[in-house]
C-alpha cells in the first residue's frame, strides 16, 4: 500500500511594507525525525538557520513559493500568499515526482489545489509539517531581507525584516519608497503622496 503524505504549508511576510511575500511547503520523512520543531516566530534565528539546514536534508520534500511586492500590489496580499503557498507546493510536487494526499495549510484559508486542503488556525504551533514550512519560510525571507539591506541600507532592514516599525515608517518618510516596497500598503502610498 502506498503511503499517503501530509504536506505542511506557511507563509512569512505578509505584514511588511517591503519585499516578496513568502510560502513554505514541507512532506516530513517519518523514518528521520527532525526535534524542535515549533512555530518559527518562537524560536532565535540560531536556532531557526540550524533548523533550516536540517529540514532541507531531511525532509521528504521540501518547496519554497514567492509573491513579488508587484503581485502582492496587482492582486492583494491575500491573494498573493495563495499564490506564494501554490508555487512552493508545485515546487516540492516537482521535487517528490508526485502530489502529497493532503496538504495542511496555516491560517483560515486555502489556495485553490487539485489535492484536499485543511486550513488550521495556529497550525504551525500544531502540526512539524506546518511548523517546518513556517521555519523555511521565514529564513528565506530574513535573509532576502539583509541582501535588501545591502541595497538600500538607509531603511535597516536588516533590523526590521521589512516590518512597519517607527524607524522604517521614519525612513520611509525621509528617502520615500525604494523598488521593493508594497505600494498598495497604506504607509507607503502616504510616503508617495507626501
């Protein structure tokens, strides 16, 4: 009998001004488990780049899916996050060779997949495969964050990951928006209009 896998699927970045908005998708090998895997926001970004490392050789498969600030800018962000969640599964299919039975999706909503999808609130607390896919997630786009802030380093990214603190609303002021910022998000219009 063929095993029936169980994809793990999360998105990083909607809440910023600035840069893609990212998915993660993970099937977990029951033969090699990986300890300590946990929503990605309650772990130290040590620990989360170990974590990182070891999700990608031990996992069964593994997909990362981005959505640019322009898509995020032409559609929404909600829609731009399906669309992130349905690049990183196509990208973990093409790798397995096959669809996963199931995919377990974080939050309330669903992107729109020929398999069964079950949204689970807080699923990345819940369930390693989610929790895995929070983990690939967020570091991938941590670290599309700190090459940002190689560019453009008068907003300090590198500090904020992109989030809207007073320092990026105040850089935002100061040198307007650069390429990468979602200008469909309220605080970055304000920056063009001022």
């Amino acid at each position: 009998m063929s095993t029936i896998w169980i994809c793990g699927v999360d998105e990083a970045g909607r809440g910023p001004l600035v840069g893609a908005v990212v998915a993660g998708a993970v099937v977990l090998d029951p033969q090699q488990p990986i300890i300590g895997l946990k929503d990605s926001k309650k772990l130290s970004p040590a620990k989360r780049e170990t974590l990182y490392t070891e999700i990608m050789s031990k996992a069964k498969a593994w997909g990362i899916g981005e959505a640019s600030p322009q898509e995020i800018d032409q559609f929404n962000i909600l829609q731009a996050t399906m669309l992130a969640m349905q690049r990183a599964i196509q990208s973990l299919v093409d790798q397995m060779g096959e669809w996963p039975g199931e995919a377990l999706i974080d939050g309330n909503r669903c992107p729109s997949l020929p398999i069964p999808a079950r949204a689970i609130v807080q699923g990345d607390a819940k369930e390693p495969a989610i929790s895995a896919a929070s983990i690939l997630a967020k570091v991938h786009r941590d670290r599309q964050m700190q090459i940002l802030h190689l560019q453009f380093p008068q907003y300090g990214f590198n500090q904020h990951m992109g989030y809207p603190t007073e320092a990026h609303i105040a850089a935002l002021k100061h040198y307007g928006p650069c390429l990468e910022h979602r200008r469909s998000f309220a605080p970055v219009r304000e920056s063009i209009n001022a």
